[in-house]
C-alpha cells in the first residue's frame, strides 16, 4: 500500500483501538491541495480522534497517513508539525499579557529551537510575517492590543494566526465557532475561505450553515467510518445521513 499520490493528505485503513473499541476502523480520506474539507458527524463518531492520530498526537494501531507522499505514522508530533502539519485544539492558548503581535512574533518558527529562542531578534522577515497574517485573520487594526483584552472570536483567530505562523500546509481546526457569536462566525467563514487559498484546510463543524457556506467537500463519519463524502447537496440528501445525523 505504498503507492505514490498527488494528495497533501492521504489516510488509508487507518485504525485504532482503545481497549479493543475501534474509535477509528479502517478509514480512508484523501485532501487535495487548498482543499477546505468539513468533517461533520454524531458526537462519539471520532472526528476528533482521527484529528489526533493526522497530528501525532494519538498513535495508530494500524494503517497510514501520508501528508505530501511522507508517510507519518511513526513520526512524533512536533516532526509532523516541523512537516507542515498544524493543529488548533478546541481551548485557546494565547499569551494572554503578551500584545497581538507579540503572540504572533514568538510564534515564529526561529524560535524552534531553544537556541533560536534564546538569541531571537525581531528581523523585518518576522515583522513582515506578523503583518501578513495579521491581514490574514483580521486583527491588524489591534497589533498593539493585550490578547487577554479580545473578544472571545478575535482569540480564536489569534490561535489561527499563530499556527499560520509557521505556514502549514495542512491546517486542522476542531470545532472553531463554538461560543461565537453571529458576526464573528461570519467573519470565521470569510478567514476560513482566504487562508484555504494557500493550504488545506480540515475543519470538524455542527453548524450545518457554517458548513454549507464554506466547504468544498462534506465528509460525514459515523461509528469510526465514513459514512457518505461528496457535496453539501449530495451528502444532505443522504438517507444514510439523514438517519444518523441530520435528521436529529
Ligand atoms: P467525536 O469528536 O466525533 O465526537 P471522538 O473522536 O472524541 O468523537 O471519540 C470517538 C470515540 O472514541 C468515543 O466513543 C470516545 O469515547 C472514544 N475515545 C476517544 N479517545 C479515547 C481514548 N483516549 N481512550 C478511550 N476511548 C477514547
Ligand atoms: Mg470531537
């Protein structure tokens, strides 16, 4: 099963088994590049756990997953992230009494090492970096900001930013509207949509029309399996879908 692929990600019979319960059982999900796939399904289907296993952080019992034809199974976290693999968990984590840039600045790759971090200097190619991104995720009107002042959406975007930061090529987001509110959900779907421009995106979601206004494809999971993938129409008018999921 080692064939070569034009995918930035490909999962193929990817399993693990908790105690003997397949949380993820023999799942295959190929990502394009600047792909923005929606991952939706019933609490308990593994959406989150199949995020844990793409970024390391929990390991397979068996299967693969490649990102750019590397297989990375058996890499530890941190190289997976080294590789281009980012992954913003559902709780923030900020530098609360640190400003908006200063968030974005330390999360600059130099500081990769602790010697990188040691002697880290603020060079124009990290003040350019901070402005960019900044635009990306809509915070360059509060650079000068404390993070602990910002809404609780503007943080989200932060953490955003700070993974792009690194500029992943795969960005994975688990949840990322919760508690906000309506205008701040747009904005999300409009960030959502420019930084798809440059890299894939992953995105686990309920709300179905935050879903419908930003994915390209629907991959609906059910039990540890893909229970249907395709367009928004196709898998919404799913029976098998509608069954499991939509319908309740
Ligand atoms: P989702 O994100 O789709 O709601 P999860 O991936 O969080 O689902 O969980 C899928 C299933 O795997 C659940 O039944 C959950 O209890 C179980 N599970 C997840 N992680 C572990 C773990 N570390 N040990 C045991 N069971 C787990
Ligand atoms: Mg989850």
């Amino acid at each position: 099963m080692s064939s070569s692929t034009d995918f930035v990600l490909a999962v193929e019979d990817l399993t693990v088994s908790f105690d003997g319960f397949k949380a993820i059982d023999n799942l295959n999900l190929y990502i394009d590049k600047n792909e923005l796939r929606v991952i939706i399904g019933p609490n308990g289907a593994g959406k989150t756990t199949l995020l844990d296993m793409i970024c390391g952080k929990t390991r397979a019992t068996s299967g693969s997953i490649k990102f750019k034809d590397e297989e990375m199974t058996t890499l530890p976290e941190y190289t997976r992230v080294r590789r281009g693999i980012g992954r913003k968990f559902q709780t923030p984590s900020i530098y609360e009494n640190l400003s908006v840039f200063q968030n974005l600045e330390v999360s600059f790759p130099l500081g990769r090492s602790v010697l990188g971090a040691i002697f880290f200097k603020c060079t124009d190619e990290v003040k350019d970096r901070v402005s960019a991104v900044a635009l990306e995720i809509g915070l360059s009107a509060l650079l000068q900001t404390e993070a602990g002042l910002l809404s609780h959406g503007q943080k989200q975007w932060l953490e955003i930013g700070m993974l792009l930061m690194q500029e992943p090529e795969l960005l994975m987001l688990d949840e990322p509207i919760a508690g906000m509110s309506v205008r701040e959900r747009e904005l999300t779907a409009e960030l959502l949509k420019r930084i798809c421009q440059n890299r894939s995106v992953i995105v686990i979601e309920h709300d179905m029309e935050f879903v419908k206004k930003i994915a390209h494809k629907v991959t609906v999971m059910h039990q540890g399996k893909i229970l249907a993938e395709g367009s928004m129409d196709t898998v919404q008018s799913n029976p098998a879908v509608i069954d499991v999921y939509l319908g309740h």
